[in-house]
C-alpha cells in the first residue's frame, strides 16, 4: 500500500511558500533587471544623482569656450546652443538619463538641457553675474 503524503507542520505546503516569496520579490526582480537593461553601468546612475544633488561646476573647463562667446545674454544663448546642439541622453551616452560634467559635455560636443546650461552660466559668471551652480546645473528645469 502506499503511504498518503502527510500534510505540513504549520499547514503550509512547500509549494504554497515558494509562489509566496516569488509574487513578494517578482516586482523586486523585474525592477532590477530593468534598471540593469536601462543602466548596464549603475555607477553611472549614482555619479548623475549625486551630480543633480551636489552640481561642482569647474570653471576652468570652459574658459576658452567662455572667452569665445559674446557678452549679451542673448547672444550667449544663441552661441551656445550652436556651440553644443542638443541631444537626448540616450543618444550621447546610451542611457535614458545621466547628468555629465562639462568636460563631457564639450568631449562630446552635444548634450540635453545641463550642457548649454553649464556652458552659458559659466560665461555669464566669468562677466562678474552671480550665477549660483545650482542654478547653472539646474538650468533645463526652469
């Protein structure tokens, strides 16, 4: 004769448990692989973040851009916007959002909002206008 199988301790069969714990960590799972296929490099994602939370704009990386633009706002803009066209993220650095450094930006020679923004605020600053670098790195947001 064959044995019945004997019910669980508790009154939960192992298969019970196991669909429990995937239905808790699937949506865990699926988020990480996303954030992987957007981000294969996470670090990159940190470096952005801290760079929107903490913007160090060096302004000796645009000095020769700086000194070549003209002195009106306006023109500034324009020069600018010829000087670095606009991209989106995705096509400049293969991932849906980064936040890069001037130096990037101007190795590249194209970027999204922050680009322009770094490179116009950095010239206004060097004309004695108080740009602070939150508004500089923030410049795409207003």
């Amino acid at each position: 004769m064959a044995q019945e199988p004997r019910p669980p301790k508790d009154g939960v069969s192992r298969r019970s448990r196991a669909v429990g714990i995937f239905r808790a960590f699937f949506p865990i799972l699926v988020a990480l692989w996303i954030l992987l296929v957007l981000y294969p490099n996470p670090l990159r994602l940190a470096a952005s973040v801290q760079r929107l939370a903490d913007p160090r704009v060096d302004p000796g990386s645009v000095q020769t851009l700086a000194e070549s633009l003209p002195s009106e706002p306006a023109a500034i803009e324009k020069a600018v916007l010829d000087s670095v066209p606009y991209s989106y993220d995705w096509e400049v650095y293969a991932m849906p959002w980064y936040f890069p450094t001037v130096d990037e930006v101007l190795e590249k020679g194209r970027g999204d909002c922050q680009g322009p923004g770094d490179s116009a605020g950095l010239r206004l600053r060097s004309q004695r206008h108080s740009v602070p670098d939150q508004v500089i790195a923030n410049a795409c947001l207003g």
